[in-house]
C-alpha cells in the first residue's frame, strides 16, 4: 500500500498504527499532496500539517513534531518560497505544535516580525506557564494571537479563513480551520481516521465536546454527488476524508457513548461495562490493544467522563 493510497480519499482504509504518533505519520519522511484549491497536505512529522500557499505568502495549520521541523519547513519550501505570515494550531499537543518555533522563526509578518501563530486562549495556557515557574514550550513556540471567542476570520491568500473554537471535545483548545474558497476543513484531534478519538480528560476534553465537534464539522462540510467529494477534511491524523466519513466517526462515537451511558444508569462498574465491549463492532477499523491509546484507554476516558457528571466513578 503506499502512502498516497493511505491518506487520499478513496477506499475507506482500515489504518492501524496510533494517532499521537503513528508509525507512517511520523516517519520523518515528509509528503506533500495538493488536497483542493489551495490547500496541501504534509504528512510524515507527526500530526497531519495543512500548508495554503498564495500570492501573500503561506499560512500553516500544525507544524507536528519539533524533530522533524528542519524537515518540515523544507516541504513547506518546496510548495511556495513566499513568506510564512500565519501559523494555525489546532490545540497544544507537541505533535501538532513542535515545530512552531522553527517555523515561526523562519517566517514574518508584513511588518517583519516573527510569523504569527493563532490558537484559542486555551492552548496559550496550556503551553506557558505562570510567572515564576519553568514553561514547558519555549516563549518563541507560543501563540501570538490568541482569541478567546467562538471563532476568528480572517482574509488571506484570496479567501476567507474561519477558525472556530470547540470546547471540551479532544482538549478544551480546540481549533477548527476551514479554507472557505478552497471549501476544505482541518479538523485537528478532533476527527480521526486511524483511531477512536483521544479525549484528554486532564486538559478539559470530553466526549460530549467531541460529539459536539464532529457536528460541527458536519454542519460546515457540504457533500457533493452521493455524498462522495464536496467538501474535503484534513484529519488529525489518517487520511484526507469526506463528509461522509465524518459522519460515520460521529455516529460511532454517539453509539459508544450510549451503551456506555446505558451501562452507568443500569449501575455497572467500570470493569462490568468493559466486560460488556461497547465498542465491538467498531474494534476491528479503529480499535488498538497497543500504543499509547487504547480501546481500553478510550472506553475508561469515556465512563470516567460520564460518571463524573453524575456523581464519583463506581469501582
């Protein structure tokens, strides 16, 4: 199988590797692919990159893992030799953030200061640190535009580009980007192709907020004949989908919840509900016994989500 076979849109494929740091999407070997208008895609460093490129120079969704930024930015180099203006992050996790400060670094704004980097207010907390104690990112990796609202525009490269915030879904930083011209959607962590969704519950994730998430996603993609094409979403990690697939993750998630939450208001522990597998009939296309998220770390993330809504987890 090659790798354009894995992420392209086409069959749906039955990925196996983890989403933090998968064996293909973090190889260091980085491939660029043009997904539609715009917009390409990096895929080796880590998390799934989004590169617009443009007359005005070229904008950066995730920057993955800071070994491989040197790497990174010479893909990014190969598809344009504009400036980089804007760094998007999705949320704070180092594999979509690692290479910020290389990148950011190597880039400038119109009036010649470093690129700037736009994330929620969340991920700026998340990656700094209060005064007095050891940040665990460099200064020059943080974000500098920050935007604590619903969402923030702006117009770049001949098109609108519209991040919008989600909160409590994989963590409670996360960005959606959509390229409105180019009609393709970057959807972070919060949508997935090779795994069940990460919820970092200690980072303010939850599985309501990843539901609420995918719907979004949903009601910005726009299908085109039979559901197929349309409107394009660069994963987290994975491969490029349709809305279609989007709409089979949410519905999966949904049903998870459900007979998890079923299991919780019928009194059953935490080992019982395991016991029940609430996740069988989806083990095979996204489930994991291995890395370092498990079908057994994604049922547990979510009973411990539930119950703490109702009350102390039972054990």
């Amino acid at each position: 199988m090659t790798l354009m076979g894995a992420v392209a849109l086409g069959p749906r494929l039955q990925m196996q590797e983890h989403p933090v740091s998968p064996s293909w999407g973090a190889s260091g070997d980085i491939q660029s692919f043009q997904v539609q208008g715009n917009v390409h895609l990096l895929v080796g460093a880590g998390g799934n990159i989004a590169v617009q490129v443009g007359e005005e120079g070229v904008l950066v969704v995730d920057t993955g893992l800071a070994q491989f930024a040197e790497k990174t930015l010479a893909a990014i180099r190969r598809l344009s030799n504009k400036p980089i203006r804007y760094i998007i992050n999705t949320h704070f996790h180092s594999d979509h953030t690692g290479g910020n400060e290389v990148i950011g670094k190597a880039g400038s704004t119109i009036q010649g200061n470093p690129t700037t980097i736009i994330a929620h207010e969340n991920v700026l907390k998340r990656m700094s640190a209060p005064t007095g104690e050891v940040s665990p990112t460099p200064v020059a990796a943080w974000p500098t535009s920050s935007y604590v609202n619903k969402s923030k525009d702006f117009f770049f490269n001949d098109e609108s580009v519209m991040v919008f915030h989600d909160n409590a879904g994989h963590t409670d930083g996360d960005s959606i980007v959509h390229f409105r011209r180019s009609d393709v959607l970057v959807s972070g962590d919060a949508f997935l192709t090779t795994s069940y969704p990460v919820i970092d519950l200690a980072n303010g994730g939850g599985v309501q907020g990843v539901i609420d998430g995918l719907n979004h996603l949903l009601d910005l993609a726009v299908p085109k004949h039979e559901q197929e094409g349309g409107t394009y979403i660069i994963s987290g990690h994975g491969r490029v989908a349709d809305e279609a697939d989007v709409l089979e993750y949410r519905d999966m998630v949904t049903i998870v919840r459900d007979r998890i939450k079923d299991g919780i208001d019928r009194g059953r522990t935490l080992d019982q509900v395991k016991a029940e597998r609430p996740t069988i009939d989806y083990d095979r296309q996204y489930g994991s016994q291995t890395g370092s998220w498990t079908t057994t770390m994604f049922v547990e993330a979510i009973y411990k989500d539930l119950s703490q809504r109702r009350g102390e987890p039972r054990r």
